[in-house]
C-alpha cells in the first residue's frame, strides 16, 4: 500500500505542477507582452486542467488499456486502483486551478 500512496500523492503533485508552472510562466509573459496578467493565469489554467491530468497518468493510452484488459480477465483491484491515480491527477489538476483563481482574485476589503 506504501507504493500506491507514493504514486498517488506523485500524480496529485504532478497535476498540481503542470496547471501551476503553466499559468505562471504565462502571467510572466502576459506582463512582458503588456497584457493583463490575471486573465491570461486563470485561461490558461482553466485550459491546462485536462493535459495535466494526462501529463500525470503517463501521456498514453496505455492507463485506459490497463483498466481494459484488467477488465476483461476479470481483475478489479488494478482497474480501482488505475482510477484512484486518474482521479489523484485530475484534484491536483483542480487544486491547482483554484490556486490560480484564488491568487488572481480581487481583494475583498
């Protein structure tokens, strides 16, 4: 259990980077084209949610034939567990789409 705890919190934190480093590096070139920077952060991690996801699980078809063919020989365990690192990747993807939401709000006062 110790190995798939490890792979889950990896895929969360890889997901978690990729929307993360993306909308960043993109506010710094939106401030160096002179646009403005928080609009370009939120659309790009709103469009950068679902390839940090694949990014996460591998970038291939290959999670989606495991679940699959695991399916077909009637293994559940190694489709549940396929799953749970898709959905790791996809709330870090999310966390880190809040994260930019939150930073590029306006202030309440």
């Amino acid at each position: 259990m110790g190995a798939f705890l490890t792979k889950l919190i990896l895929h969360y934190c890889v997901a978690f980077g990729v929307v993360l480093g993306a909308s960043m590096l993109a506010g710094i070139s939106a401030v160096l084209t002179l646009q403005p920077p928080t609009n370009t952060m939120r659309s790009i991690s709103e469009n950068m949610k679902i390839w940090a996801v694949v990014a996460a699980v591998g970038g291939t078809i290959d999670p989606i034939r495991a679940i699959e063919s695991n399916i077909l020989i009637g293994e559940i365990n190694p489709v549940i567990k396929q799953i749970l690192l898709i959905i790791s990747a996809f709330l870090g993807a999310y966390s880190g789409t809040k994260l930019i939401e939150w930073i590029c709000s306006e202030p309440k006062l």
